[in-house]
C-alpha cells in the first residue's frame, strides 16, 4: 500500500508515532521547570552538531528512536523555555493542553481556509469564536456582525500593517498624498516596520523619501501614556502644512511599561482636528493587555474604544492558545478587504460570486491560511470564561505579590506603576550607578539561566534620560506564588552581591 | 495542584487528551477518501450550529467526549477535505506524519524564535535545514552561507512582500523615485497584493497615485512564459521616461498552467538595460513547482537561477511539509535586514549585540514566529532524499496517465503543455461552447463533491480571447493511480451526459 503513494500517511504509523509525540511532550512539561530557562547554547553548537549534508535515505517509523534522542541531545539544551514558571522576560507565550490539541488537529486535517469554499468551517469557526471574544471582552457592537467583523492574525504586527493599508486606501484612495502616521513614542517596534513596508516611511526614525517625517512618535506623559495635547498639536501642525494625517495607532499595555493611552481623549482630538472627518483610521493595539478584558474588572482599559476603527490583542500571548493566535477586529471591513482583494480567475468560485459568504484571504496579506480557529475554540470550551479569568487573576495577583516585594526592600524601587502582571523595578538610588547596577543584575541572572527577566530603558521623570528597568513580566501557564518568590529571593541576593562589589557581582 | 496556576498544562491529562486526539486524526485519514471531498455546508450553517454565546463554565477533560463529538457532527461536514486522494482543486497543501508531528511538537514546546537568544536551536535548526534544501534542490552557491541565506516564511505571498521591500530598499532607499516592478500576466496575484501592501501601486491593475503604472504586467509567449523581448522593451521604456525599473518577479511553474518563465533571458534582459546596474532585484517565485527539484531531472526548471536575489517555493505545498512552510532564499541579507530591521531597547540582548548570531525576526513581516524548522526537519530524515523524489514522481506519473488519458479522448483536449503533475484541459470544439461545457462541467463536478478540481482561464492562441480551463492539479500525498483512473472516468461520463444534453447535465 506505501508503494501506491510514496508520500500517504499511513494511520496506523501517525498513531503509533504520535503517541510517543504526545508522551514526549507530557514529559517535556513535567521537567520544564527543572531545565534552565534561557538556553545555555553559544552560537554554532547546533550547526556544528547537525550533519552538514541531506539524509539521503529515509529513517522511517523504525528511525524514530534516534530522531527522538536527538531531540533530546541537541534540541532541547538550545531552546529558551518559554513555558517554564520561571519565564518572565517578554511577554509570554502560553501554550495550553486544548491550545496544542487544537494546533495538532489544525496539522492533521490539513486544509486551508483562503477561501469560504475551501472549508466553510474555517471561517464560520473564526467567525463564531472571534464574535465569542469580542463578548468576553465587551467589545463595542460596531466590531461585530452586521457591520464590523473579526478574524485571527498571524500577529499584532501584521494586524496593524493590514490595518494602516486599509486606512492608507480609506483616506487616499488613489489620490497623491504626503501621508502621516501617528503613534507614541513608547509604542511598539512593529508600527514603524508596518510603516517602513508599507512604504510610508523609509527609516526607523519615521523619516521617509524626501525627508518628510510621515511617522511621528508623539510624546507621553509621565506614565507614559500618549499626549493626547501632543497629538493634538501634531496633527494641527501637518494639516496646517498641507500633509495627510491618515492613522494613529494608540496603545493599550505598552511593551516597556504596560501604559494604556487615553483612548476617549484621543477619541476626542480626531474628531476636533479633521482627522476623523478626512477618513482617518484609528487603530488600538492591545496585544498583551487585552486577554486581561476577559475580566470585567479590567474591561476599563478599553474605555474609549468606540472611537477606533480597528482592534487587536493576541490570545496568543496571555490567553492560553498557541501561538500565533492574533485577534483581529474592525468597524470597516469594506475598505480593508478593497485594499487587500485580488481576485484572480483561478480563486473566483461559486460561493464567492453568489456573495454571502467572507472570504477571509482578502482581511490578511498572505493568501493561504491555517485552521486556527479550532484552537481557539478549544481553549474557549475547555477552560470557559470562568477558567480564563482565574487564569488572568492568578497572574495578577502574582504581579501584586511581587510589586509588594520591590515595594518593601529598600535596594529597589518600582520604575513604573505596575500594569497588570507587569513590574517594572530598578536600583534605588543616582542614576548612573543604578543603571550600571541594573545591567550587571540582569547579566548575572542570565549568566545562571535560573530565571529569565528582560529589560528596556523608560524616560527619567526629571529630564527624560534613559533609565535601565527590569522588565518581571508575569505570564508564564505554570508560574506559582512558590515561583515568584524563589525568583525575588535570587533576583535580591544578587542585586545584594554587586551592590557590595560595586557593580559585578562576586562570583 | 491545579489550583496554584490555573492555566498550567497537567502533563498526564495533556497525555490522556493527546492520545485521544492522536486517534481521531489516525481514524480520519482512515476514512477521508471516503467522505465529499468538497464540503456540502451552504452559507450560515455552522454559524446557526454553534451557540451564540460563549460558554461560562469550562467543560475540563470531562467535557471532551462532547468536543469530540461536536468535531465529527459540526466540524467535519464543513470541511473541504485537502488531504482527500481526490482533491486536485488547488496546488496541493502536503500533510505527512512527520509534518503533523512536527507541528505538534512545536505547539508543545511553545517556544517563540523571534531572536536567536529566545531559541537558539530555532534558529540554527532553520538556517541547517534551509541549506540542506539547498542541497537537495541544486540551488546556486550565492543562496547559502556565507554570502546568503535562507529562512522560513509562512507563504509565497510574504516571501514576495519582503523580497520587494528589500528591493525598494537597495535601489531607492531614502530617495524620491517612480517605482515600477514587473511581472507576467500569467504570474500569481499576490505579486500585486504585494505591491498594494508595499505602496507601490494601488489598485488591482498595477496603477497607483497620479495614474502611474507602476507594476507592468508583461506580457507572455505561446507557452504562457514571460517575454524576455517585452521585458526589454519595457524597461527601457521606462528608463526613458525617468522611471525607476526596481523589482522583476519571475515565475517557476505558473499557477494557472505551471508556465516556466525564461531565468537565463531574463538574467541576461536585466544585464544589458542597466537594470542590474542600478540595484534592481529579481525575485524568483516557484511556490508550487520548486518542490520538483529535489529530483535532478527536474533540476533544469530552475536554470538561470543565479541571476536572482532572492527564491522561493513552499515545501508546504508539494514536500510533504505541514503548511506553514515557504523556503525563502537571499543572496543579500543585508538589504533584506537593513529594510525589515528596528532594534528597540526591549529587543536589545547579549548575543544580538556581539554580533554572530541571526535574528530572523528582521527576514520577515511579523516578529514573532513558530519553530517551523521542526517539521522540515523531521520531514527530511523521515522519508530523507530518496523518498522525497519518489514522492515528487508518484505525481509526475499521475500527470503523465492523466494527460494521457486525455490525449485519447477526441472529447477533450489539453489547454496547455503538462506542467510536472498538472495538466489544464477543456472541452473539445469551437470556443463558445466548448467554455460553456466546461463550466458546466465544473459545476456537475462539484455539485457531486466526489472529485475536486478547479479552473481558470488561458488566452487563446488565436485571438488572445479567454478559454475556460479545467485544472487537474494532482498532488495530493494519498492520490493512487486508482483514484486518477476513477476521477477521469467520472469527468468523461459527466462531459458526455452535458454534450448529449446541451451545456446542462440530465441530472
């Protein structure tokens, strides 16, 4: 029967193999905690360690031995653990059992849903779930059915590059325009690289061709939210010179900080300046902080999001459905699906023509898509709504656990108001031997590979010089209160060793 | 335990669960060549299926019976079966055991390799598997290390977009310029997607702002293949009109009838009218047909290949790769990276800042990404070289008897030379009909939903005028000879009935 089609999954091979897949993994979770969390690799150890020439011949069922010893010999000692309980570096990257059912199911069925026609239950999945989402966290009624929609991203970067295309397309259709874009300076990297592919701007600066500056990064204020007076300056400025203010993209949950911009009050300034009358698109990016809304409590994050025109957050990251799972809303699927659809002959089908139906290749940039829907819904039916907001709240409860660690030890201060989960912490004390302390800590911590924090400078209060910050972002599935305080126990310790060396630590 | 972190994985349920779903995918490969392979659902049906509301309770591993059960009632009859052994719609979309399990491992890991220090071996297991690729497909020395390089994107479509940001990049960078790109009229749509998405023009037929034409669609020869004499022409039309040529997209295996555009008189156009001169970049797309060169006989499609900056094809169409995998492959990282790139502080790390390690987040639109390496990897040792190029001539084979078959039948005639495993065919007789009989043809075909295939429309040789094209695109890993002979069989009896009874099928 294998020699009828070479390449044919034999089902009772995929069983056999799969059951040791899956206990593969079981153990893999049992152990998370046990191996060091950030790689201990140097670059070159899997290439050297990895044939340099192709398998000429297949190992088959009878090789998987070797192909699992070697998942555990070379793989798994260069892989930074992002389900371990001690990942608390980038916001996180939660993996759960009905998240990865989901996934494995998605790769075993094999399809692709570019098309309504090529699985109507791809799309009417996404369709439900997303709708399912935007009740958890009660999203305004213009995002869902009859008039807005939702669909799943890749991620938070394609979500606000797809979301400028369709502003650049309401605004400017085909007409010659000097084009601006506006976000904080404390939004995300993603916004400037959306702008720089979609030829907005050329330059990471937000400069472009000819020195106009077609992405302004508008101040904060000192808690580091957007400016809405700022904002309001800029774009009355542009105007004045004859430039096209076309997107802003507002931030709910910075990644540094965790700073929410003031969402009604930029709300109010488009629509003062023009901005919103000449068509302009406002974008809300929540992709951390909004799996938090599933919680009533902290459904005041959104406060103001009527007045966006798109919405994104990503279940991927802090609500338990692998990666990549980027939830994707907007009030105008008109203008985002003229600016992406191409319909070539050999994509036009019966369905389509006949209308009806939403063919979701044209609310994306690739054509082809995964079934990610299934695990979505899942992680919906497996853990509830109850589930998922014990989930959030046990996270931030540790954040509050560790916030009031900082808080007591004088060797440290909070950098920032906690946001959530998120603690932002530094030395006390001058700002230059605090900032040389914080990076040999950090060093240190990632030298023991014990515990993963990241970092990033936030603005001095007095005059705005950059100031080192520990970055505890507090995510992981796993992560326990007993974690937490291991975590602090260790991150003091060290913090204590170089305070008394001066700034490297003793050993 | 589980009340400690609510969300954590419990090794021995995800066991238990892992099992259970490892089985069900086992019994639906079982059964698939059994089901429709075009879903039945109309327009709604799942949506009015599924509970309006979201659930509030979680259903826990206890509630599974019911996922389980709510898969096979709701989920499977809205599927388009892609792995079915009669689907030839579309190019295929390969799933194999080592893919699937590939995939699972990397939802179970939940590693995200976005830098090389969040996952060493994400990325050096990519860049290896990437060159051993290269290996198998013959691909020019300046594609691989050290002056290259290859990464995973998730589709062609994307591949495209970077591959044309990088371009605009190397030849305009901060300069003011009038863009043109080029492409064949036969080349697939996301090339203009691209360019929309990009701000090189704006509207589905290449024009843009102020009514300029910048993507010109050349036009192709007898064989549906790019005219070189035409590229020449217009490219130097466009220099003369001060216009900047800056981006060719050639393609490897059209999609509407596999056309193979001419690499060596391209390489050879782009020399001589000053194109390569002034950084202009050509983009090599092979999505769909690249796969065959892992066999030498094959191998011939791609020369000229050294002429490109940049290929791609989509080991997850045609090699037995899961979806998402395009193989994507530079011989200028640096632009590609100097385009794409933006190092926020929160991003800054040891192992980026010394230098010698890849970051592949700046070869891509988003920035985070899956450890997709995994299933390539285990697909290349599970079935190695040797199984690979005797999948790749299973289908060859396929096409050859179907294109036989064909030949034989006076009612039927090829529409265009068989491209490796798929051949476009028609109807018999004077042009008029024999489209209205072939559409008719497609829509009996597919109201049956035993067999799937899919059309497009090819210029007629004569006066350029559309002909209906029906698209037997064999690939499917499970298609045996068996199921080629039953789908023809049916095809010509449906044809017949529609010939006896004008262009409608009796029943």
């Amino acid at each position: 029967m294998s020699d009828a089609a070479p390449g044919r999954i034999d089902p009772e091979e995929f069983r056999r193999l799969g059951h040791r897949m899956v206990d593969w993994i079981a153990d893999y979770h049992r152990q998370v905690g046990e191996l060091p969390v950030l790689s201990r690799s140097g670059p070159g150890d899997l290439l050297r360690a990895l044939p340099e020439a192709p398998p000429e011949q297949g190992c088959g069922e009878a090789g998987w031995d070797e192909v699992l010893a070697d998942l555990d010999a070379l793989i798994v000692p260069g892989l930074t653990h992002w389900q371990s309980p001690q990942f608390h570096a980038y916001f996180p990257c939660n993996a759960s059992t009905p998240g990865i059912l989901g996934e494995l199911l998605s790769a075993g069925l094999g399809i692709q849903g570019m098309l309504w026609a090529t699985s109507p239950a791809a799309t009417e999945l996404e369709q439900r779930t997303l709708d399912w989402l935007a009740q958890l966290t009660n999203l305004p009624d213009r995002f869902r059915a009859p008039d807005g929609g939702g669909v799943i991203q890749g991620t938070a970067s394609e979500a606000t590059l797809v979301a400028m295309v369709a502003a650049r397309h309401r605004v400017a259709g085909g007409r010659d325009a000097d084009l601006v874009a506006y976000t904080s300076t404390q939004a995300h990297s993603s916004i400037v690289k959306a702008a720089r592919i979609a030829g907005i701007c050329d330059e990471v600066d937000g400069t472009t061709r000819n020195g106009r500056r077609t992405v302004r990064f508008v101040p904060t204020d000192d808690n580091l939210r957007l400016d809405p007076a700022a904002l309001r300056a800029a774009i009355a400025e542009d105007i004045e010179a004859g430039r096209t203010p076309f997107f802003v993209c507002a931030t709910v949950g910075t990644t540094s900080s965790g700073a929410v911009d003031p969402l009604p009050e930029i709300g109010a300034v488009l629509a003062d300046t023009g901005f919103r009358d000449a068509g302009g698109w406002l974008h809300v990016d929540a992709a951390w902080a909004g799996s938090a809304t599933v919680c009533p409590e902290h459904q005041g994050l959104l406060a103001g999001l009527e007045h966006a025109d798109s919405y994104t957050f990503n279940p991927h990251k802090w609500l338990l459905t692998n990666f990549d799972c980027s939830a994707f809303w907007t009030s105008d699927p008109e203008h985002l699906t003229a600016a992406l659809g191409v319909t070539p002959e050999y994509l036009r089908n019966r369905a389509t023509d006949a209308g009806g139906v939403v063919d979701f290749r044209d609310w994306q940039i690739p054509l082809g898509r995964r079934f990610r829907a299934l695990k979505l819904w899942f992680v919906l039916r497996h853990f509830g709504a109850e589930g998922l907001r014990a989930h959030i709240r046990h996270h931030v409860a540790l954040g509050e656990q560790f916030e009031n660690l900082v808080r007591q030890e004088p060797m440290f201060e909070l950098a920032a108001a906690r946001s959530l989960s998120l603690v932002c912490f530094r030395l006390s004390g001058p700002r230059e031997r605090a900032n040389a302390e914080g990076r040999a800590l950090l060093d240190a911590l990632n030298a023991e590979g014990q515990i993963y924090l990241s970092h990033t400078t936030l603005p001095d209060p007095v005059d705005q010089a950059p100031r080192f910050v520990l970055r505890m972002a507090i995510g992981a599935a796993a992560t326990t209160a007993d974690d937490i305080s291991q975590a602090w126990d260790r991150i003091r310790a060290l913090a204590a060793q170089i305070r008394r060396a001066g700034t490297e630590p003793t050993a």
